[in-house]
C-alpha cells in the first residue's frame, strides 16, 4: 500500500468556503441554470393543476355522472401532460449540459493546475489517490451541483403551490395534511445521513481500490519480486469485503427508508380520511376535495425526501468538495514573481523576446535544503561551475547528488542561500527561461504514449523528420530504432514499458540533443543497462557534453574519467573534487571508490570466465 496516507477528511460540517469556490464555477452556466429553475417552477405548477384536474374529474364528472365539459377536460389533460413533457425535456437536457461542462471545465483546470505544480507536490501526493480525486470526486460534485437545481426548483415550487391550495380550498384539512411534514422531513434527514454516511463509506473504499489498482500494476514487478502476491490479494479482499459491507448497509437503510415514510404519510392520510370523511357526509367538502388532499399528501411526499436527500448528499460530499477544491487552489511552491512574469512570461504565455540567451554558469552560493524541516540535505553549500564545464557528481547513496541537479533545474528551491544562472538569482528570470535551456535525462527515462518519432520530438516540437533521425544517429540510437519493425514509428507504449532502459536512455538523449541544452544534466540509472548499452551510452553522452555546462551523476566511474571536474558529495557536501586523474594520484575517497569498483568488476569478470 502507498506510503502517502491519503489526509482524513473526517468533516462532515458544510463548509461555505469550500462550496463558494465551486458554485463560482457554476456561475459560469447561469443561463443553463435558469433555464433549469424555470422549467423547475413551471413542472410545479403543472403537477399541482393535475390534482386540480383529478378533483375536477371526480367532482364533475364522476359524482353528478356526466360527460358534459368532458372534452374539454381532455384537452386541458393532453395539454397538461405535454407542457410537462416539454419542460422535463428541457430540465433534463440542461442538466446534463451542466454535468458534462462542469466535469470537463473542473478537470482542465485541475490538469492545468498540475502542470505547474512543483516536485515537491508530488512528493506528498500519492498518484492513486490524485487520479481518484479527478475522476470519483469531480464526477460526484459535480453531478451533484448540476442536478440538484431540478429537485430545489420543483420541490419548493410543488411544495408552495400546494400549500396555498390545499388552505384555499379546506382549512381544517390543510392543518391536519402539513402536521405530517416537519415529522416527514426530520425522520428523512436522519435515514439520508446514514444512508449516505454508508454510501460515503463505499467511495472511499472504492478510491483505496483504485489507488491499490494503480499500485497493482505500476509496482507489478516489484511485487513479484518480492512474493507479495499472497499478501497483496490479501489486502485487496480486505477493502472489497469492506466496501461490499457498506454498500450492503446503505441498501438496507435504504429499503427501510421508504416503507417508513410510506407508513408516516399514510398516517396522516388516514385522518384526512376520518375528518374529511365525515366533512363529505356534512356534505361541507367534495368527494373530488378530499381526493385531493390525499393526493396532495403524496405529492408533498417526493420533494420533501429529495430536499433531506441533498442537504445530507451536501454534506457528506463536503470532504470530497475539498479534496477537488484542494487541487483546484493549490499553490505551487515554487512561483515565478508578477514581476518576473510581467518581464519573461509564463509557462503558457512566455515572451520569448524578452529571455536573455543564456551561457551556462552555475553557481550555488550558501545553499542550504531540506525535503523534511530537522533533516538537512545539503548545509551551507558552494559550489562555481563555468560555462561549459563538465561536472561529474559521484559519492555514496543518498549523498544528495540528486538533489544538487534538481536544485540546479529549479525543480525545488533553496531553502536558504541562492542558485545563480549566469550571475543572476534563478528567481529573477521565469522557470521556463532556465527549463527550455535545460537538457536533464533522468535516472529512469520517461516517454510518453505515442511513437519513437514524437517521443524524440518532443525536445523541439518543430524539428523535421530529417532532424530527428540525425539527432537519433549522432547518439547512436538510430540503428536499433531501425531494426524496429515500425522503425520510427513504432509505439513507445505508456511510460516507455516496450523498451529497454538503455534504449530508453538513448531515446531520451536524442531528445535532449535535439532541443539544444546549455546546460545538460544526466542522473545515470545504477546497473539497469549492460556493458554495450552502456559504451553507447557513454558515446551519446560525449556528443552531448561538447560545449554545454553539464552535470553527470555516474555511478559506474569508469564514464566519468573524462569530466572536466568529479566532485565526491557525502552527507551533502563536497568531500573532494579534482580531474580523474588528481583524485587517483590523491587516493582518497574517490581512489578508494574507484579500486573498489574497479576489483568487483575484475572479480565479477573472472567469476564469468570461471
Ligand atoms: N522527495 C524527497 N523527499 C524527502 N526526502 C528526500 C527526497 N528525495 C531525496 N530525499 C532524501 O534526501 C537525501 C539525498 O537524496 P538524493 O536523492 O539527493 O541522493 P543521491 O545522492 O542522488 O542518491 P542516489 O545515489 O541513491 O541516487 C536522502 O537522504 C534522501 O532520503
Ligand atoms: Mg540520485
């Protein structure tokens, strides 16, 4: 299971901030809205004139036995029937407009929005659980805010409307009728929270699935690695029979909700009947007055259980509400200034015309970083690299080499001290003035669905073909792209998984190539690619080097010999630098890491001779 524990979202109080941010976005569709509350009013209308046709049918046609107006009455029902038709037409129609707007609009603006989030997000975000959010949580508000203008519209109108007839036409009998109403709304409050209180069970249940789904299949090989199949599955079953559980409950209550209510208005219909019954035999009221009671009776019934129905769906949908609100207002930690913005532009508006070219010196000076408060990764750190000096990082496990690089892209900030790109403070210039010049070929390379072709391309959209292929040969990865059944356009597959790591390195290097870097940063994947992968690699990666600022993290020495400078990072600081050569006349750290490479290798190729 995920590491990142999804934050508990216990409050089940409605929160006004929260839903202002989502009614805002609603505002956008006041005209479906309106339309909605018309048609709303106008179906409360029609339904109360149809009790008014039933009273009319019975007190003038049934009881005194004729058929004259009959046609008429006809008339005014077809009428009636489809006037309702239409309107519920309508209602529908801009309802689901609604629906399908608001979704869509909500999860743009959470994808925008994760798109310029910083790492560090990410780093306390678990995918899973995101990925619930923007398609679970945004589908149940949504449905939510866009539907629930029907039962308000209609319900107030109906309920109004029968309120003033029902006291128009018997006072006695009207009294008697709304006595059952607050009983009839508290007990339906009560069985729409539990109700939901289940339902709410079972989506979060159903978002834990999901998020182990996406463990389940990302982390595959992991799990079979480490014959965690049994105890996986075991897991699983868990939170199905828990979520089976809940939703079971929440049927239960939901099948005993109805007979309960049914009993409560049959209750009160029954003194309608004993009082309006002997009003019929006093002769002071119709037979038609009193069929219109009882049916008013049940009229009221609907809207009342559907009001108890949103107030309760509110309030339970308040921790999903912030949890999309969340992504929605989230701020990003590492922000370009409105002045900055103003200069160089965004990552969706950048003036390019304004960026000043740049050459490539980096320079950290008193730089201190932490992931966590108390647990320091880098302290007071400094370090001067000229433009187009090659750097070589090397050093034990969690040392921070990574750190430095990510630093050095401004994926996270400084947390004291400052990072300057050619003289000037990385916050002074906009994050796509530096990202655009950066080349960076991660440790484990990422491609995107699609093909090889626009998988390279990506380092520069409006590269040719021709260009592509060429930046492929100059690092060596063309003649392996060729013997592809597809060659260039054979599909990558989601995240790369139809190729190899090396191949996937190679790949990414010739999209760092192609986008021209000043400054290239490689944190090379451990042990994943054998010897002749990696002198491709090492190959590529000279190509690459050539006239461009560069930081290479290697953890086999042997591809960094040639560095203009090999820093040895322990603990978050530079233990020693120098060329290969310096660093092996000094024996030090980097002596020792290097014999000790050196003979596991020897001992591995003998043990292969053997
Ligand atoms: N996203 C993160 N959140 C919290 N701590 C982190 C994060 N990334 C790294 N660390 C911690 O920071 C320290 C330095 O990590 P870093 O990844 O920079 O090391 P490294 O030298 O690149 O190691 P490796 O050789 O294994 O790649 C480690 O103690 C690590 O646990
Ligand atoms: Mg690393």
């Amino acid at each position: 299971m995920s590491s990142i524990v999804e934050k508990d979202y216990q409050s089940q109080k409605i929160k006004l901030d929260t839903w202002k941010v989502i009614f805002k976005i609603a505002l956008n569709y006041k005209g479906a809205y309106a339309r909605v509350l018309g048609c709303g009013i106008l179906a409360g209308i029609v339904d109360l004139c149809m009790s008014f046709m039933t009273m009319w049918a019975i007190d003038g046609f049934m009881s005194p036995g004729t058929t004259k107006n009959l046609p008429l009455y006809i008339v005014a029902i077809v009428g009636l029937q489809a006037l309702l038709c239409l309107t519920t037409l309508l209602m529908v129609r801009a309802c689901g407009y609604l629906e399908s707007n608001l979704s869509s609009d909500v999860r743009r603006e959470a994808f925008y929005k994760l798109q310029t989030m910083s790492f560090s997000y990410f780093d306390k975000t678990a995918v899973g659980f995101l990925i619930s959010r923007l398609t679970n949580d945004v589908s149940r508000i949504m449905e939510m805010i866009s539907w629930m203008g029907i039962d308000l519209s209609w319900g107030t109108m109906a309920i109004i409307a029968s309120l003033i007839a029902m006291f128009a036409v018997n006072l006695k009998l009207a009294l008697i009728t709304i006595v059952c109403v607050p009983i009839l709304a508290i007990v339906s409050v009560l069985f729409q929270k539990k109700i939901l209180k289940y339902q709410r069970q079972t989506r979060k249940y159903n978002s834990m699935i999901t998020s182990s789904f996406n463990e389940g299949i990302t982390g595959a090989q992991t799990t079979k690695t480490l014959v965690r199949e049994e105890l996986n599955n075991q897991d699983f079953f868990t939170l199905t029979g828990n979520m089976k559980r809940a939703s079971l409950r929440a049927a239960l209550i939901s099948a005993v909700y109805l007979p309960v209510a049914s009993i409560i208005i049959s209750i009160a219909i029954g003194f309608v009947l004993i009082q309006g019954g002997h009003d019929v035999m006093k002769s002071v009221i119709t037979v038609g007055q009193l069929n219109f009671f009882i049916n008013i009776g049940n009229m009221m019934f609907e809207p009342i259980r559907h009001f108890a129905g949103i107030f309760a769906e509110f309030q339970s949908s308040q921790a999903a509400a912030e949890r999309v609100v969340e992504v929605l207002t989230a701020t990003s930690d590492i922000v370009d200034t409105p002045e900055v913005i103003e200069k160089y532009g965004d990552s969706f508006n950048p003036k390019r015309e304004n960026w000043e070219p740049i050459k490539g010196d980096v320079e950290f000076r008193n730089v201190s970083f932490w992931y966590k408060e108390n647990e320091p990764v880098l302290k007071n750190f400094n370090l001067k690299v000229k433009a187009g000096e090659n750097i070589a990082l090397v050093g034990a496990t969690g040392g921070g080499k990574t750190t430095i690089v990510n630093l050095v892209c401004r994926f996270y900030e400084p947390c004291e001290g400052e990072i300057l790109i050619d003289g000037v403070n990385v916050k002074e210039r906009s994050q796509l003035w530096l990202q655009s010049s950066l080349g960076y070929v991660l440790q484990t390379p990422h491609l995107f669905s699609g093909t090889i072709r626009e998988n390279i391309r990506y380092g520069r959209l409006d590269a040719t073909d021709e260009e592509v292929e060429n930046a492929a040969m100059m690092v060596g990865a063309h003649d392996f792209i060729r013997s592809m059944e597809k060659g260039y356009d054979t599909e990558a597959g989601e995240g790369g998984s139809n190729m190899s790591t090396g191949q996937k390195q190679l790949i990414s290097f010739a999209r760092a190539i192609l986008a021209d870097p000043k400054i290239f940063v490689l944190d090379e994947a451990t042990s994943a690619i054998d010897t002749e992968s990696e002198m491709k690699i090492q190959a590529a990666a000279e190509v690459l080097l050539k006239n461009r600022t560069s930081f290479i993290i290697a953890h086999r020495l042997s591809t960094i010999r040639n560095a203009d400078r090999i820093l040895v990072i322990d603990e978050g600081e530079v233990i020693e630098e120098g060329s290969h050569r310096q660093l092996m006349r000094k024996k030090g750290h980097y002596y020792e890491l290097y014999m000790n490479q050196f003979r596991n290798e020897q001992f591995t190729k003998s043990l292969e001779a053997l």
